[in-house]
C-alpha cells in the first residue's frame, strides 16, 4: 500500500507536488470539496482534460427503471441515480490567444494542495504557452459549510516576463451526458443516464447568470447562478451571454509584468421537488447576495472558525506512523465534508466526491459514518437519523408490501425507496433496520438528546422491533429464529439465524421495550402496549445465536461452519473480487467471508461472547475473510486490538485509512470510501483506544502496537467531553468540564473530576497465538521509521 509519490506526507493537508493526467480520475476524488449539500468534484479549473467531471446537490436524483430477466412480487420497479448539475467550478484562460492547457506548452510547475484547516483546495501552476509566454495561475477553491448554497473560486493570474492579453470564461456548463459508461461487471460503478436534465430558462447579464433545469422523470428542479467581483488594471472589460445549456461571463484584460488579474466566482445553487422555479431563482439570487456582501475573504474567515470548532475536539493524534497521521485526517475531514450540512438528506456511500454506487446511501452511514459523527459532529448524526425518520413511510409499505409489520429500510435508497434490484443482497439484508435501530440508541447515549430520543427515536424503535417480531418465529425447542436473512457477509445470503443480525436484532427490541418504558405515553400514541413490549423482551431472550460445539466457534449463520472451505490457494490474485469472477451459487454455499460479519457482531455487541469466544471466533474467519469490501479492515483491526493482535491491528487500521490515497480498490474514480475513512478513526479510537460504550458506563482497554508510541483522542459522554491520551506504559484521561463522571480502565473504575488528569499503567499485552489469512489475503505488514 503506497501512496502516489506526487503526494507528500504532510499532518494537515494532502499536497500533489506533480500532475500526472492518468491519475486525474482518483486525484478529482480526492480532491473534491463538499458541505454535505453540495459537491465539487477537484477537476482542474479549466475543465480539461479530466477523469470524470462531477457536481452533485444531496437528494437530487434522476429516476429509470430497473430491469429484469424474470419479474418477481416485491422486486423495486424503479431505481435512482445521482444527477451531475451544472458545473461552475470552470474557468477557461487564453494567453494571447493560446488556450492554458496543462497538455500543450511547458509545465514548470503544478502543485494541488487539500487544506484540512482551511477546507480549501489550492492550485499553483506555472506554465508557458507554446508561443514561448509564461504567466502564473494562482486558484483557491471552497464549498462554505457556513453558507450552505455557496462555492466559490479565487482565481489570479499574472504574466511572468512579458506583457500578454488575456481572456477569462467563466462558465456553467451542463453535460450532455451522465457519467461514464458502466462496463457491467462492477455494481460499484454507477448507471449511465443520457441527458437527464432539460433546460426551463436561462438569464445572463453583467457578472451574473443562471441556469435553470429540471429532470425530466424525478421532476426535481434545480438553479444555479454565479457572480463575478473582478479586479484588474484599466481597460479590464466584463460581457455575459447564455444559452439552455451553458452561461458564460467573459473578462478581457492587458497585463504588464507585475500586474495581476483577480477574478472571484461565486456560485449558488439550490433544488426542490415541491417548490417552484421561481422560488428556487430567489432563493440562489438570495444566496448569492449575500455571498457577495460576505466576499472570498470572508467566507474564507468563516470556513477556517468551523473547522477550527470542529478540530478541537475530533482531531485523532497518532504518533510513530505519519502516512496514517495524515490519512486519519484526511478521513475527518472528508466526513464532516459528507455529513456537515446534509440536514435531512441521505450520506451516500461516496459522499458527494463522485457517482460511484450511483449516489446512494447504504447501512455503511449507520454503522460506520454515523459513529465519528455522533462524536464529532453530532448535530450532523442527529440530522442522518432524522432523514431515516422522515422516510418511515415508505419503510413501513415496503414492510407491508413484503407482508411484514413495522418498518423495512432500504437496502440502497437516495430518497427512501428500496433501489435494490437483487434482492438476496438487497431485500433480504434486514440487518440494515437494526442498524439503523444501533445508531439511535448510540447517539442518545452520547448526547442525552431527550427530544431526539422520545420523539424520532422512539418511533424508530418501535417500528424496527415490531419488524423483527414479525419476521423471527420460535422453534419447537423455545427459540426465537430468523430465517432467510443476508448478514453483512454477501457471499453468504439467504441464511438463517445470521449471528450478527440476530443479535443486532435482539439490542433492537430490547432498547425498544426498554425506551417505550420511559416515554409511556409516547409509546401509547405508536399503540405500543404492555403486551407487546414483553414479547419484544421474550423474542430478545429467546434470541437463536448458533455455536459449533465441535469447533467452539460462533456460526455466522446456522450451518455455515459445515459448509466446504473455499480453496483459496487454488484462487488467483487477479480473480479478486470474488464477485466479479465466481457465480454467486458457488460464494454462497463455501466457506468464504467478503467482509467481517461474526467479527463485526463481536465488535458491536462485544457483552454476547466471553474472552475464549472471542479469540477463538476472530481466529477461525480470519483464515476465511477475504476483505472484498472496504468495510471489513476496520472491523478487523478493531477486534484484533480487542483480541491481542496489536500489529496486525495496525497493518489493518492502515489499510482503511490509506484506502484512497494509495486506490486499494482501484476505483476511487468513482469517489471516496467513506465508510473505510470513518472505520479507519474507529479502529483508532474503539480499536487501539479500546473504546466501548455500554448502556450505563464509558469503558476503555487501550493497547498501542510497537510503533505506535502515542494516541489521542477526545470523546462526548452527554455533551461532556473526556479526552484520552495513551502512551506505551499508561493512559490518561482528563473530563474536560462539568460534573464528574466515572469511567472504567481495563476494568477498574475512575472517577473524572472536571480539569484533574488521571494516569492508570497499561496491563501487559496478552500472549495470543498467532492468526492466519486466507492465502495471498494477509494486510500488509505497516513498515515505519523505528519500527
């Protein structure tokens, strides 16, 4: 895992000191900026060449239908796909004429750098134009998490040696198509959509302009409009034009040597499906105006205060690796990016950074993103659940349609429908309600949201465990079973009692009955009776949990441990992914893991297993997981912490936080893993940190691997905040305000008391056996200064 050498390993930023145009693809990923409402892609400012141009608004989507060999009852009939809206990040310059184009001329220099402090992406170019006349381009770019509509450019350019005309077009251009044709072979990549947008007008005059367009099947209307302040010498000269598709304001000027020409664009954009286009025109033109009044500078000044606020308490300082330093960072940042102002709308999979899944949100959110954010950022967790909550209409049809009471999730959804079309995957992977169900509980337990907790997450409860109750049935032997059921293992679906969604299900009904208990007459108004709050804590106790006794293993699912063993030696290691080479008839019925499953069920209900399990469970699919997704590293580094396997912890925490900036997969084209990134700080901080939240205490267990020789962290515990510093031999932990909270290290109890660290020694690693990966499979080994 090795990090393009164009990037250099800096704490606070990711800078490319080199363009290398067959990495334009991932680096526009990488260097995509977002507020969670809006999406920049980091395509150069010239617009060409580029990997795959991309600007995306949270929500918006187009509709097509889904199509199938064979129709079934129940299946979804139409899927969505996120819309690439009009592009205003395009500035175009001629150099007497000669367009700036990194292709032709003499580049002496190109460097990009990520600001983490600053939420910017900055660009430095010095360039000759094949006439022989080198100029210097200076851009710095935002997306304003303050000002929820607006990005914005900062774009100078200056001769270098000679004086030199030249021409400025600024521009919103809408594509003609939609993103890049699909090969078919990856359901990562996203569908291709002709022409979803179809103009309703367009306006320019002076240094504005707007576009105004509509999908042609969702209906969902969208504005965009941009704004000039420019600043040059005299005879500097502004014209705007438009047309359906495109708008453009065009700057003319003659500069001497010495001389700059500043151009600031100010881009707004708004969509609704309900309001109407004039509506939407006021609202951008509102924006923009206050953006204006705001200026660059300003709206500079107030993106440095945010992430200031934000790095004060999320910043996770690891010591002894820097390239994780960096990546952890670069994982935080491009969360809060997802998350910060989605309010009310879905965090996709790949966030805003590009098309890949087709834009949708997955259980990922819940149970990856969710967990950082709810320690973040947790206004931004509390926001995600209540677009759950808002969407529970369509979850309880969709229950009822699959002839089920309460509420079923989707499994891939942008505005809440179910958008699966393979329903072993998609349908039959109810674990994503339980999930959904984990975050509640974990949010109110962090932040002591009351309202939150006895309004929206009352009623999610509530729905998720009456779906539970109807779909489990009890044995003749008394327990409670749910059959027919994909865990979050898909090479293993369609199977009963998934041990990971049976006891993700049971915390369901229990925190369910538990919390109709304290909020009674909230309870009484979702017809919750006493009746039914004992049979959800009947079903909980009875819950199935399937153990080889032969083995003295956890079965992922009834029967699997019996299944033959895939012959991973005999599999190449160009045929991974398994799914793209194997038919799902052969995945399904061997023993072969995609991605942590009764792992991922030891590090969210870690109270279900003892010790011995423990170890035992993590040591039999280790040799069996193949980590076919981003999801799994995470996972597995935090139960290997748990476990004793500190290095291997650290080979595995450094595979999900480098997991973009090295393309692991090799599809960050198609944007972020989001879930990856925001595993990665929960196998620093639940992993390394030995973080658990129980149901009444805060917990910790750290242990660093040898070359890491210092962690820290900060953690909320109900709006109070108790930071964490580990070292080799001891931990400290100090409450930073309030009244004082006990927590427990390694067992023992101690009381926090508001600004008086306290330093407990570090037990002694446990002697562990050593695990082994399917072959060819193992993480690589992390290989540091002093290690």
């Amino acid at each position: 895992m090795t990090k393009h050498p164009a990037f250099r390993g800096e704490p606070w930023s990711l800078r490319e000191q080199e363009l290398d145009l067959g990495m334009l693809a991932q680096t526009e990923s990488l260097f995509a900026l977002s507020n969670g409402h809006l999406g920049w892609r980091g395509n150069l400012d010239e617009g060409e060449p580029n990997g795959l141009p991309g600007t995306y608004l949270n929500g918006l989507y187009e509709e097509h239908p889904l199509a199938y060999a064979e129709s079934g009852y129940g299946f979804p009939e139409s899927g969505e796909t996120i819309v690439n809206v009009a592009d205003g990040k395009l500035i175009r310059l001629l150099v007497d004429d000669e367009p700036f184009d990194v292709r032709y001329g003499t580049l002496r220099k190109h460097e990009r750098t990520l600001d983490f402090k600053t939420g910017t992406l900055q660009r430095t170019v010095d360039w000759v134009s094949p006439a022989g006349r080198a100029v210097r381009v200076s851009s710095g770019r935002l997306v304003s998490f303050r000002q929820r509509a607006i990005a914005a450019v900062c774009y100078e350019v200056e001769p270098v040696d000679d004086a030199a005309s030249f021409v400025i077009q600024s521009e919103l251009v809408v594509a003609a198509a939609e993103q890049l044709p699909a090969t078919g072979s990856d359901p990562r990549e996203a569908s291709l959509l002709a022409v979803p947008l179809q103009s309703l007008g367009h306006v320019s005059h002076g240094g504005h302009a707007m576009l105004l367009h509509e999908t042609l099947h969702s209906r969902q209307r969208v504005a965009v409009g941009m704004r000039h302040v420019v600043s040059g010498p005299d005879g500097t000269h502004l014209a705007s034009e438009s047309r359906s598709n495109l708008a453009r304001i065009t700057i003319t000027a003659s500069l001497q040597p010495g001389q700059k020409l500043r151009l600031v664009k100010l881009v707004g954009y708004g969509w609704s499906g309900a309001r109407s286009m004039e509506a939407l025109r006021d609202q951008v033109d509102g924006a923009l105006t206050a953006a204006v009044e705001t200026g660059f500078d300003g709206l500079l000044a107030e993106q440095k205060k945010f992430l200031a606020d934000f790095w004060a308490h999320a910043d996770v300082v690891l010591d002894g690796d820097p390239e994780v330093q960096q990546a952890l960072r670069f994982g935080l940042f491009h969360v809060l990016q997802a998350g910060a102002r989605a309010e009310a709308r879905a965090i996709g999979a790949k966030g805003l950074t590009g098309p890949g899944y087709d834009g949708h949100a997955f259980w990922d959110t819940e149970t990856f993103v969710l967990p950082l954010l709810t320690a973040t950022l947790p206004d931004a967790a509390a926001d995600a659940l209540r677009w759950r909550w808002s969407t529970l209409p369509q979850a309880t049809e969709r229950a009822r349609q699959l002839g089920l009471r309460g509420a079923s999730f989707p499994w891939r959804t942008i505005s809440g429908a179910e958008c699966s079309a393979y329903w072993p995957a998609g349908t039959a992977a109810l674990h994503v309600n339980a999930d959904i169900a984990d975050a509640v509980v974990r949010y109110v337990h962090a932040t002591g949201d009351a309202e939150f907790e006895s309004g929206p997450g009352l009623e999610l409860l509530v729905q998720t465990a009456r779906l539970w109750e109807s779909v489990g049935h009890y044995s003749v032997g008394g327990q409670f079973r749910i059959d027919g059921v994909t865990g979050p293992d898909e090479y293993s679906a369609v199977a009963d009692n998934n041990v990971y969604t049976n006891l993700m299900a049971q915390h369901n009904l229990r925190c369910a009955a538990d919390l109709a208990d304290r909020y009674p007459d909230q309870a009484t108004a979702l017809g919750v009776s006493a009746d039914e709050r004992t049979a959800w804590r009947h079903a909980a106790d009875a819950m199935a949990v399937p153990f080889d006794e032969e083995l003295g293993v956890h079965q992922q699912a009834e029967g699997f441990t019996k299944h033959q063993v895939w012959d991973f030696r005999r599999t190449g290691d160009w045929q991974y992914p398994l799914l793209q080479h194997f038919p799902y008839f052969d995945l399904y019925r061997k023993q072969v893991v995609k991605q942590a499953d009764l792992v991922l069920a030891m590090q969210l209900r870690p109270m279900a297993f003892t010790d011995e399990q423990r170890a035992g469970n993590f040591a039999y699919y280790e040799q069996l997981t193949v980590r076919d997704s981003s999801l799994s590293a995470a996972t597995q580094s935090v139960v290997a912490a748990q476990t004793g396997h500190l290095e291997l912890a650290h080979d595995y925490l450094a595979e999900s936080a480098l997991i973009d900036l090295t393309d692991y997969e090799h599809n960050v084209r198609d944007g972020l893993h989001l879930a990856a990134l925001a595993g990665a700080w929960m196998a620093a901080v639940y992993g390394l940190g030995g973080l658990h939240i129980g149901d009444d205490k805060v917990m910790f267990s750290p242990r660093l691997p040898p070359a890491i020789s210092r962690l820290r962290f900060t953690i909320p515990v109900r709006r109070k905040h108790i930071r964490v510093d580990i070292a080799a031999e001891a931990a400290t932990y100090t409450l930073e305000s309030g009244p004082a909270v006990t927590i427990t290290h390694h067992g023992e109890d101690v009381t926090l008391h508001s600004g008086k660290p306290v330093t407990r020694p570090l037990p002694p690693p446990p002697a562990v056996s050593p695990v082994s990966q399917p072959y060819g499979r193992a993480p690589a080994r992390r290989r540091v200064p002093g290690s």
